[in-house]
C-alpha cells in the first residue's frame, strides 16, 4: 500500500514539474511576442515621425523658402511687408527645427553620438542653465533600432528635466559590457515623489516600454530634493542578435 502511495505521489509530481515546464515555455513565448508588438509599434511610430519629418522639410519647408525669397526680392520697405517676411522666416525656422526634432538626420547619417551631441547643444541652447555631459564608451556598436531607441529615451528623459526638474546639471552615460547595453540619465534637480501615479506618466511609460521591447528593464529612482536617475539595461543577447541582424 505505502509503494502505491508512493509511486502516485511520484506520478503526480512528474505530472505538475512537466505542466510547470509546459508554462515556462509558454510565458517565453508570451514574453517574446510582447516583445515584437512592442518593438513593432515603436518601429511604426518612429516610421511615420520620419516620415513627417521628411513632408515638413521638403513640403511645407520648401514653401516657406519660396515664401521667403520672393519676399525678400521685393525691393519695398513698407513695414508690413518686412513683418509679413519676419513672420515667414520665423515660421520656416519653426519648421525646420520640429522636422528635425521628429527625426533628426544626423542620426541617419552619423550615428547615435552625433545625433546625441546634436541634441545635448539644442537643449542647452533653449536652457542655458543647464549643463549636460555626455560619456559615451568609444567602442559603441549598437544596430540602427537600438540606436533609435537610446536616442529617443535620451530625448524624452532630457525633456523632462528641462520642463520639470529645475536642474543644473545632467549626465547622460551610455556603455556596453558582456551583460548588454547600460544608460544612465541623471540630474541634481528637485526630484520627485516615485509613486503609482507618477509611474503611469507618458514620458516614464514609453521609455519603460522602449526597453521592454528589446528585453531589458527601466529603473527609476527619484525622490523630493534628491534628483532623479534613470537606469536603461539591455541584455547582452538582444544587442549581440541585433548587431548581427544589421551586419
């Protein structure tokens, strides 16, 4: 009686220890078609920003420039006319820097320290107040879609500590081991309670969902009077494959 009781007991728990395989297996797969819906509607969504980027530079920026140039080629100085070609300089201005910030070229054309070094001299520009280091690991070799992504959380994040941290200094980090990719945001700004309610914000949800596309994790730590550090983690296998995706 007792070796029947026994061996049911061993039937029972090769039965649960096969389902718990069963649904590891299965919340793999769950993870990583989550992964590639995430990762696909971020592709979507920095598709159709560059896409308006480009109809802004070469529709209405190019309309503007005309606008532009057959103002300034008339030979009038009555003063609505100069105000109406200061109001269209202004507009074309306006036009060129919200195309590049949907897309800037730069990170098309020379890559994500560029297009971060670009961005840093654009915020510092419009906040003199702020000054941001940048320390990027010279060996730095990311696939296009990850250097997306690090740009787009170093937008957001930057972002926020203009608009909201009354910071003075900033420090974007960014270095790449054998456990994957690391960026670190950091401020000496006011900080901010880390509660429910400020998790669910837009700007920290996306960068947390940028990360989650490509497996990795968003840290944020901040509290009142304390500054504020986000801490990105891409492991080490999801930039190897994606380096050797884009080779």
């Amino acid at each position: 009686m007792s070796n029947n009781n026994e061996q049911q007991i061993q039937q029972q728990l090769t039965r649960l220890h096969f389902q718990q395989k069963q649904l590891q297996t299965q919340l793999a797969e769950n993870n990583s078609r989550m992964q590639h819906i995430l990762r696909r509607v971020w592709q979507l969504n920095d598709t159709t920003q560059k896409r308006i980027a480009n109809d802004l530079h070469d529709g209405v920026g190019q309309v503007l420039t005309a606008l532009v140039n057959e103002l300034t080629a008339i030979d009038n100085s009555d003063p609505q006319l100069q105000r109406a070609l200061a109001l269209a300089e202004l507009a074309l201005k306006d036009t060129r820097h919200i195309s590049r910030l949907l897309r800037p070229p730069v990170l098309d054309d020379l890559g994500l320290h560029a297009a971060l070094s670009w961005l840093v001299r654009q915020i510092t520009e419009s906040c003199p107040t702020l000054n941001i280091s940048l320390v990027i690991a010279a060996d730095l070799q990311l696939a296009d879609e990850l250097q997306i992504m690090v740009f787009r959380i170093c937008q957001e994040a930057l972002n926020n500590v203009v608009k909201y941290a009354q910071a003075t200094q900033a420090q974007v980090a960014i270095k790449q081991d054998r456990e994957g990719l690391k960026l670190i945001i950091t401020d000496n700004g006011i900080g901010f309670e880390l509660d429910e309610q400020s998790q669910k914000g837009v700007g920290l949800c996306s960068m947390q969902d940028r990360a989650a596309s490509f497996g990795g994790r968003c840290l944020i730590e901040a509290a009142a009077a304390q500054g504020c550090k986000i801490s990105i983690m891409i492991p080490h296998e999801q930039t190897s494959r994606e380096r050797g995706q884009n080779d």
